[in-house]
C-alpha cells in the first residue's frame, strides 16, 4: 500500500517538501533525477517551480510525474 501526496511545496536547491496521507513531512532530493528525460527540463527552476499535487502524486507544468511510492522511499523523514 501506498500513501498519497497530499501538500508539495518546492525549496531550495531542487527539492520538495512533501506531506503524505499519513501526516508525514519528508523531503525529496531532486537532484539525482535532473539527467534524465523530460526532468532535465526541470533546471529551468521557473518550470521546477511549477510542481503541484495531482491526483495521489505530483507533477510538473511539463507533465514531468513520479510515483509516491517513489517520492516516499527515497526521501528524508523531516522531524516536527
């Protein structure tokens, strides 16, 4: 089972902020996926900036998506 994306805020240096179903606040590293694909487009930090909840995820004003199990397994707990 996943959680779902419920709030993204983009920040500083090409990540996010993230709150899942859960109550959870977890940030994601972009950074690593910026070489490839269509999130190469993401450098352009108007376009970066652009990310919103879609659906049970979040997606970018290019299209550019990432799954939440994704989003969740790769990003950092934040403490409250």
């Amino acid at each position: 089972m996943y959680l779902p994306v419920i709030s993204v805020t983009p920040i500083d240096n090409y990540k996010i902020l993230l709150i899942f179903g859960n109550g959870e606040k977890r940030q994601f590293d972009m950074n690593p996926f910026l070489d490839k694909g269509i999130f190469q487009e993401l450098r352009d930090i108007s376009i970066f900036n652009t990310v919103k909840v879609s659906f049970d995820s979040i997606e970018w004003e290019n299209e550019a998506d990432i799954d939440p199990e994704i989003l969740y397994q790769y990003s950092e707990k934040l403490e409250e």
